[in-house]
C-alpha cells in the first residue's frame, strides 16, 4: 500500500480514526524528542505532546500539505507555541483538550521511561557529532568531566594518568569547541 | 508501524476522533483563503486607522489614557524576599532616550528599577507624558486606543540582571516579536508564530517588532547596529547608565519569537555590530555576542564572602510525604548556616533517580536567615527507587533563573552543604 501524504491522513481524521493515529505514530518521536529538549520532566513531556496533536487535530484544515510537504514543521510550531504560552503563565495549556472533550490521561513508569530513553538517545547523537572533530583523549576527559559530573581524581585512576593531565585535555578540548563554535558563527 | 512511545495518548486521541466523527459540529469548518485574507486585511486597515488616530492624537499631545497594566489572573504579588523582590520606592526611573516607531505614535522608551534583592530591572515600552506602557492597538485592551501604564512593580518584559558593586545596572535583552502595542497579554499573535488554535488572532506582519535593549554602564557611548536598511547605524548609549534601545520591523525569516538574554551582558541576537567606549576602545559583536574577551569599563564586581565548605556543611535529611492538593512530594530539609541577604546567593537542590538519565534540580529564590532550616519541595509523584541528591550554596554565579549576573561573573563560589539519599517504595 503506498504511504499517504501528512494531508491525506488529516484530511482522512474526520471519517477514519485510524488516519490520524497513523498521523499521529509518524510524527510522535520527533515531537517527544522536541518537547524533551525543552521541559525536561517526562510528565510535562507527556503534556505538551497531547496538546499539540489536540491542536493539530482541531486546525487540520489549516495545514497545507501542498506538493507532499511534511507537517513535521507545522507540529513542531505548534509544540513550539505551546512551550512558549506555558513558560508564559507557568502552566502547559489544556485548553484545546478540553474544547474536544479529551479526557486526562494517567501514563505508566514504563512509559516515563520510554519517553525519557527517546530524549536521551536523541541528546546522546547530537553531543557525540558535537564531540566528533576532538582527539579521543579530549572527548572521553570531556565527556567524563563535562557531561558525567565526574571527578577529576576519580577520572585519573579510570584513565590511568594524572589529574593534571586529565584538566589539561579538559581545557585544551573545550577550548578546541570554543573555537569552532566561533569560526562558525563567523 | 513501530509502538508509540505514549500508548495511553494514542489511545485517547483515537477515542476522542471517534467521538467526534459523531458530532459533527466539533468539525471545524474549512476556512476558505479568500475569507481570511479579508478578514486579515480588515484587521490591518482597522490597525492603521487606530495607530494614525493614535499618532494623531500623540501629535496632539493628547491621548487617552486607560487603566494600568495588570497582571495576569491568577500571578502571585512579587515579595520584597523572593525572587526579584520589590521595587525599591523612588528607584523607578524612565530614561531620556526615545526612539520613534517605524509606524509613528508614541516614541519606545526604557524604565529602569531597582529591587528589594539587589537586582535591577530595564522594562521597554511606549512613552507618553513621561510614562512607560502599552497602547490598546493590536487587539490588546480590546483596541480601545488607549495608553495603559506600566505599574511600577510590574516584572513582565524586563530584562534583569543583579546589580554590580556599585549598584550599577550591566545587562542585555532581546524580544524577537513584540507587537507595535508593546505589550504580547490579550494581543494579536506574530504572523509566524503557529498556534495551532484556530481562534487566534493574527497580527499584520508590518504591525510587529524587533527589540533589542539593555544598559552598557557609564563609560559606553555608542553602540553600531545594522538597520532595516541592511546599513550600519550608530546610536549614542544614554548616560549615566549607557543605555541603548533598537526598535525595528520584525523579520519573519529571523524565526525568532522570545524573549532572550535573561539581563546577563551578552548582546547575542541582537543587531548591534559593535560596542565603542569613552576611552575610545572598541568591541566587536557577532550574533553570538562579543567577538573576543571584551572588558567593560566601569563594572564593579561584587564581593566574594569569605567561606569554605567548613562554614556551611549540614546534615540534609529527604522524605516522602502527602499534601493536600498534590499527593505524593519529596521533601528536603537543611539547616541553611550561611544566609542568603539578596539575589546574589541562592542554594540549589538536585534530585537525580539511580538508573535514570535525567535529573531535577531546584534552587531557593529566597533570602535566608542564617541557622534557618530550609525545606525545598520537589512536585509531581516520585517513582520507585532510589533519588539521591546534593544541597550547595552557591555566590557569584546564576542564581536565579529571571536574572543575569552582569558582563565578567566574579569568582563563582559553590560549597557542598551535603548530600541525601531517599528510597522510594
């Protein structure tokens, strides 16, 4: 069966429950990952996520799918917003769930950690191509110091030299960054 | 197809669509495009018309004036101990520099207060009679063309920083869209910003602006920004407190709606190219803020108090009780044997579960008397398992999540208090 464009399937929501949960199953990841970068908690998480699709559900007729484009983008301004409004007044708003009669959903540990686990992993590919261009001895003194919390004696003995060396590959790796962050925005 | 990451979403999105295919009248209605463009061109004429009446009557020197701007429902009263504190009664200054409205109307202007917690504040708004606040155009104050106030206390849309050993104000803000009413509560969204709630109300994309504002110290005087004209312009910093203000069309394709810089002197996202001294000696500036290590004449850092690890060490002790309201929370206790006088100090909680990737962290935004035990709670249902975490008192650094620490942070004292271990069953 050939894959249906993000506008079929919404424009399929209204007549096809599962048009939308597939909508939905495409693009959940990316917004959890999204949403994780910036809330942190699971649960919150967890929150923004349903109001975004709620959202999304509502103003369906409002995404313009023209040439196959992806609604990636348009979720993601939406989740965006949301984020925005809840910094704003200290509360993730609900009120888009509520206008569609959404009840409140009561999630398990099992997938606090599922949703977590997804945040990390995402986290983990970015830092390590951000890591990439350093020598090993710098990227492992970095990620041991800057990224584990871990001590400068105890980092020593794992990696069998002395603290002082183990501060020198530290500076000399986090300057390297500083650098190219720089000629990057150069 | 993989399994979601949030089943019990999925399966409630999926009930809430059936449900809706059997009511028909939750079915939003397609918008048809020539519909809404009318309508956004009734709402830019409607726009105009009140900011040429309003420019108008600026010119007239008279404009009405409504009530103050009030804080959302809901929004707790500042407290002269927490958080930003009070401001200080005849601190509240509006500076003399003005800059004009690429529309016209009432000039933008900048207020300046200090706080009951040594921190200080530069609000941006509108200026008329000498007064800071907002205009009721863009669907703010239901367009009533009124001038609203800013109340003095009022700590929305500041750009805060806490206050050098002179009590001198170093920061830096910028708000990416801001409509022309200078106020974002009950107004019009920027075109770009998407809401996803087809009830929300869009601004004209012309009706919105670029802000970039912040206080550079006595011995600054010019800043150099690159205009809307993609030119350099050079604007002269206001003394005594080296102030600048750029207002300019927002740039859709800036993609940039916050408000950023938390008062700390940084100057990234703004415009400004460079920053020139009395002494004649420049900096430059990138996107990312300085180009290379730029001191800034005229900061006084503040003192470091004299402690060690000896002076605030202290058993913590960590529990799980029920409270009305919230249900399960972790509690954390300690005796605070260092105090914490103003926003300069602040000790910081960490919660961190074994096995866990993530970890949660709190900070007391709070004056402290010395000897006072603390207690710091930690919202939202623990999970089972073991937390552990850590108690540091913390000076110099960012302590407070409102506000900067000026341009060269001081030496950043951090001692362990102690640390906790808490299982959870």
């Amino acid at each position: 069966m050939a894959l249906r464009s993000d506008a079929e399937l919404l424009d399929r929501s209204d007549r096809d429950a599962g048009a939308f949960t597939e909508f939905y199953r495409r693009h959940e990841r990316a917004l959890v990952v999204y949403a994780g970068r910036t809330v942190r908690d699971p649960e919150l998480v967890v929150d923004v996520v349903a109001e975004t699709f709620a959202r999304a559900y509502e103003s369906r007729a409002a995404f313009r799918g023209d040439g196959g484009r992806s609604a990636r983008g348009w979720l993601l301004g939406i989740a965006r917003h949301v984020v925005l409004a809840a910094w704003r007044t200290g509360r993730i708003q609900s009120d888009v769930r509520e206008r569609l009669g959404m009840q409140a959903i009561t999630v398990t540990d099992e997938t606090l950690r599922g949703v977590e686990h997804a945040v990390v992993e995402s986290e983990g590919a970015v830092v390590d191509a951000w890591l990439a261009d350093l020598p090993a001895d710098q990227r492992e003194a970095i990620r041991r110091r800057v990224l584990q919390d871990g001590d400068y004696d105890e980092i020593a003995r794992e990696l069998r030299c002395s603290a002082a060396v183990v501060r020198q590959r530290v500076s000399r790796g986090l300057g390297a960054l500083r650098r190219a962050a720089m000629e990057d925005a150069s | 197809m993989t399994n979601s990451l949030i089943p019990e979403l999925e399966r409630e999105l999926a009930a809430m669509v059936a449900r809706q295919a059997v009511a028909p009248a939750a079915r939003p209605a397609r918008v048809r495009r020539s519909r809404r463009l009318s309508r956004r061109a009734a709402l830019a004429f409607i726009t105009l018309l009140l900011l040429l009446a309003t420019a108008a009557l600026a010119a007239t020197g008279v404009i009405p004036v409504g009530a103050p701007v009030s804080d959302p429902p809901g929004a707790r009263p500042p407290r002269p101990n927490e958080g930003l504190g009070t401001v200080v009664a005849g601190t509240a200054k509006v500076l003399p520099l003005r800059v004009a409205d690429p529309d016209g109307g009432p000039p933008w202007g900048l207020r300046l207060t200090a706080t009951s917690r040594g921190i200080g504040c530069l609000h941006v708004g509108r200026v008329v009679d000498g007064r800071l606040g907002a205009l009721g155009t863009d669907d703010a104050f239901n367009n009533d063309g009124r001038f609203h106030p800013f109340p003095t206390g009022m700590q929305r849309l500041a750009g805060c920083a806490e206050l050098d050993g002179a009590g001198q104000l170093f920061a830096s803000s910028t708000i990416g869209a801001l409509p022309a009413a200078a106020i974002s509560d009950g107004a019009c969204y920027p075109p770009h910003e998407i809401t996803g709630d087809p009830t929300a109300r869009i601004c004209p994309a012309a009706d919105v602006r670029e802000i970039a504002f912040g206080a550079l110290g006595p011995q600054a005087r010019s800043i150099t920004y690159t205009g809307e004209d993609g030119r350099d312009h050079v604007q002269r910093t206001g003394a005594p407190y080296g102030a600048f203000l750029i207002v300019l069309r927002h740039d859709p394709r800036s993609g940039d709606f916050g408000m950023s810089g938390g008062g700390a002197l940084s100057l990234a996202n703004t415009p400004i190219t460079r920053v020139t001294w009395a002494d004649g000696h420049s900096c430059a500036v990138t996107p990312r803020g300085f180009a290379g290590p730029c001191p800034i004449p005229g900061y006084k850092p503040r003192p470091v108090p004299r402690l060690t690890t000896a002076d605030v060490r202290s058993p913590v002790r960590a529990h799980v009780e029920r409270r009305p309201g919230h249900g399960r929370v972790v509690v954390i206790r300690f005796r605070a044997r260092a105090a914490v006088t103003d926003g300069s100090s602040a000790y910081t909680i960490t919660r961190r579960l074994h096995g866990a990737h993530t970890w949660g962290s709190g900070m007391t935004e709070r004056n402290i008397r010395a000897g006072e035990i603390v207690e710091y709670v930690f919202y939202g249902p623990p999970r089972h398992g073991v937390y552990t975490g850590t108690i540091t008192y913390t000076t110099g650094g960012p302590t407070g999540y409102l506000y900067g620490t000026g341009p060269q942070a001081r030496r950043s004292l951090k001692l362990v208090v102690g640390h906790y271990t808490l299982r959870v069953r």
